[in-house]
C-alpha cells in the first residue's frame, strides 16, 4: 500500500472517530437556567430532570410514567400497610467512590424534611426509618399509606459522608444567598457526573462510567445552556448549534417542522397552569387595599374566575396548543365528567366586586415566571388586560424563574398576593393535588399545603383527603376526590387555565423519548453521526 493510500486510510479513520466523539455529546437548552445543584432546593419538573442525571432515587419512572425499581431494588408491605421493607441495590457507588448504603437512605431521609427543603412532602413526617442492615431499610408509618413511594424518584438520595464533609448536611433554600456546596457540586450516584456547573450560564455532565446499570442512550457528554430568548433558542436548534430545545414557542412549531434538519416533538403534558391568591394574610403584600385582604371573600375570587377570558388565552396566546381546565388536575389523571368552567362574564365580575365592596376594583402586584412554563409571561400580561377591564389594575412582576420561586415558594416566606404557577402532581395522583396544592398549610408537624402558596384553607378538605389516602377500594376513592373537587371549586380556591402542550425541538440526528411530564431526561437519547 503506497504512503498517500495510507494517509487517505489514516485521515478517513480519524474523521470517523472524531464523527463518533462528536455524535456522543449533546448540546441542550432550555429557556430557564439551572441555578442549584442541591435536590432539595426547588421542587420544579425541569430543575428535578437536570438532577435526575447526576442523582437517583430509590424508585424511578419509566418513559410510561410507571414507577421501576432503582436504588432500591424490590420492596414489600406489611399486612396491616404500616411498614414498607426496602431491599437495597449492592454494589452501587456515589461518584466519589464511595459506597451507597442504608446510612445515606436515613441521611437523606432526614434532609429531605428538613428546614430550608422544598420537598417536605415527599415522605410523611411522622415516617421513621429504620436501618435493619446496610443494604435494607424499613419505613414505619403510623397510618397506612398505599402511594408511600409514588414521588419517590425525585426524592434523590445524597451521600451522608459526603455532605457531612462539606458542611452540606442543611438543605440550601432557594432563597440563599450564599451558595452552599451542595448547590453548585454533586455526588449522586446516577448516570452522570458533573464535570463542570456555572450557574445561571452551562453546565457540563459527563457520563458516569461506573454506573451499575447500561443506559439506554449513548450519550457520554451532555453540555446544558440556558437560552432565554425565544427567537435565539430556536436559531440555535435550527443552525446545529444545539441538539435538543424545550420548550419550541407555539408560533416557531411550524418553521421549525418546516426547517428540514429538526423536528417538534408534540404531545399533551399532565401539567395544569392555574391562578392563584394570598388567602391568609390580613392585608395583601401589594395592595391598595388597606386593612383586609379582598381575597378572602370568594365573590373577589369568582370575579377575578369570570373575568379571564380562557378561550382567548387558548386561541391568541397558546394557539390553540392548551386545553381549558375545571379542575387542578389533568383529565388523564382524574376525569373531569361533572365539572365545567365558571362562565367568562365581565358585567358578572363588575357586580361580584360590587357585592364585596370593591365597585371601582382595586390595585395589587401580580407574580409570574416568564421562563418556565410555555408563554408564560404573555399569559400574565393578557390577564392583566382581562381584569383591567372589571377595574382591577393588576402590577405585574414578570421575572426569571429562579428569582420568582426563590421570592413566591416556602423558603421565600410565600412572599406574593396573586400568582401563576403550573404544578405536575409528583404521584400522578388526586391526593398529590389535595395535600399539596389545596390543603392547609402550616399544620404543626405537618407538610399539608407546601406548594399552597396563597394558603387556601378548608378543613373538610383535608379531612377527605385523609381519607382519601388510605382507602383502597377504587369507586370509593374517586367518590372522595370528587366530592373534595367539588368543594373548592365552589369556593373558587383556585383559577385552573389549561393543561399546556408539549413542544421540544430535536435535531433529525437525535432519537429521545418524551414524557408526558415534561421531564427531558438525556440517559434516553442517542445521537447520530
């Protein structure tokens, strides 16, 4: 073979190795950033998808949504439902070395309930964990408890030493100042390590190559970057400079399907978008009432239901891609036979703040992210618009997510008079809704109503909703959620929008399973040359 033969030979070779290399690194963006590192920090799909490459639960979802066994590789309940026996997988490792025992299962267990954690709910307080041995843990309940591990695959497991070694034993609130070690490193033990993290700027995972099981995907480095710009995140998608957006705005869906080299992924998210109100405080934050908080009479609260115009946010904002909801829950996971909207009626809403005192309106603050759920910002700006009219001047604080759930969330001191928010019920689950969204916060000793910002409040509710959790017959269950259902849309306790749709933006060279919880997980994904 002549020496320019072997040349050509040597240069083919090495181009295909560099295709290779090149095909297993994946560049993603998304319109929000990801500001901590510490699993316990935020409670929000996207931020718990980013984590769910470096960290892991004892439980996983499938691209079904059914619960799978990780950490903990099988389990079983007792007869009378009071103690779940975790068996835990052997030979696992953290990215430090370390080994993974049930002594990072009780750490973890601890922190998640901790003060400063956003996800309190995740295990029943009065839950004890118990040691049997390194690699099986039992949980003691006081009360059965059939959905105990429903949410247990974003309740990721830390490594105790680890966190005792760094002074990260606390969880990192999101309303920190300072950055806490755990909010800008990580030592899980999943499919990805952190090679490098930038707050707010890229974050780098590369594959973890101890894993204890194959990924699926043949992605060995993953190269995140928040975009925030619409129009740049979708130019960045479409020039190859990134592989993988979310979310594709509605208006760019076509253009993008249109483009050749990408393609929209599409699809209904169990997500509801809904409104809500500061229900507790005497007096609004932001108000110009003065001495009385309007949101506790529920003709301020039906006023502010009928003003909003949801056809027109479906047709002119979401074009079309939502699905007005009743209800604070998606129709996949709970039917919404029986239940309609309150009719869209100005003259209605005039007089219904007439009633309560109000026949010139009044002037609050309003809360909205604008790089979180799909248009967000622009859904808040039209209901602006749409209250404006029954006489409410509405001052509206759009701003990027991290600052809107540090200031609006538990850690932040619920610090808002009137908000959105979009909420995926971590179970799949009624009881999710009801504990989390629609029960009564700060019962002593009690996660009810963390993620209840405006803190809607009816004890009828929570009564049901303790029941509700320990019934097993299926007809009567659903008999209970829906009598609990009906009783706070009564009370107008929230404004359910709509159930958004699901764009993600993928290059024609990538294959990546979408999850109808929004949750774009990268170990799925395999790239071509």
């Amino acid at each position: 073979m002549s020496f320019k033969t072997n040349c050509l030979a040597a240069v083919a070779a090495l181009a295909l190795m560099c295709g290779a290399a090149q095909a297993q690194t994946l560049r993603y963006a998304n319109q929000g950033e990801l500001k901590s590192l510490d699993p316990y920090t935020v409670n929000e799909t996207t931020t718990n998808a980013h984590l769910g490459h470096p960290y892991e639960g004892l439980t996983a979802r499938g691209k079904d949504l059914k619960i799978e066994p990780a950490l903990a590789e099988k389990w079983e309940i007792s007869a009378d439902g009071l103690k779940w026996r975790f068996y835990l997988r052997k030979g696992v490792k953290f990215h430090d070395g370390s080994d993974f025992t049930a002594d990072d299962v009780i750490f973890s267990a601890d922190r998640v309930r901790a003060q400063g954690s956003n996800f309190t709910t995740r295990i029943p307080t009065s839950a004890k964990f118990v040691k049997v041995d390194d690699h099986t843990v039992d949980v003691v309940l006081t009360a059965p408890n059939p959905i105990l591990n429903a949410q247990w695959d974003t309740w990721y497991i830390m490594s105790k030493k680890w966190a005792e070694a760094n002074n990260a034993v606390a969880p990192t609130p999101a309303a920190a100042t300072t950055p806490s070690h755990a909010s800008l490193n990580a030592n899980g033990t999943g499919p990805y390590k952190i090679e490098s993290h930038q707050p707010g700027v890229k974050t780098v995972f590369k594959l973890n190559e101890n894993y204890w099981k194959k990924i699926e995907g043949n992605i060995k480095e993953i190269i995140f970057t928040p975009i925030s710009s619409d129009a740049t995140r979708v130019a960045a998608l479409l020039s190859g400079e990134v592989d993988v957006i979310e979310p594709v705005p509605i208006q760019d869906i076509q253009r993008v399907n249109a483009a050749g080299n990408a393609q929209v992924l599409t699809g209904p998210e169990l997500r509801t978008i809904f409104l809500g109100f500061d229900q507790t405080r005497d007096e609004l934050l932001e108000s110009s009432v003065k001495g009385k908080n309007p949101f506790k009479d529920p003709k301020v609260r039906q006023a502010f239901y009928q003003a909003i115009d949801i056809e027109t946010i479906k047709s002119r904002v979401m074009r079309g891609l939502s699905t007005p909801s009743p209800l604070m829950i998606a129709p996949e996971l709970y039917p919404h036979a029986g239940f309609t909207r309150a009719k869209f009626d100005t003259e209605a809403a005039k007089k219904l703040l007439a009633e309560a005192g109000y026949p010139q309106g009044f002037e609050l603050g309003m809360d909205c992210p604008n790089d979180r759920y799909v248009n967000d910002g622009q859904i808040c700006q039209a209901v602006v618009g749409m209250l404006a009219r029954i006489g409410v001047k509405v001052n509206l604080n759009a701003q990027p997510k991290a600052q809107y759930f540090a200031k609006v969330l538990k850690p932040g001191g619920y610090k808002t008079s009137f908000y959105l928010l979009g909420w995926t019920p971590g179970t799949f689950d009624s009881h999710n809704v009801l504990y989390d969204i629609l029960g009564c916060r700060d019962v002593a000793g009690s996660s009810r109503g963390e993620s209840n910002l405006g803190n809607y409040c009816n004890k009828k509710v929570d009564e049901l909703t303790d029941k509700i959790l320990v019934e097993s017959d299926t007809a009567k269950r659903n008999a209970m959620i829906g009598e609990a259902y009906k009783m706070t849309v009564d009370e107008f306790s929230y404004i359910p929008l709509h159930q958004q749709a699901l764009a993600w933006g993928v290059s024609k060279k990538v294959k990546l399973a979408q999850r109808a919880d929004n949750s774009v997980l990268l170990y799925y994904a395999t790239k071509e040359q």
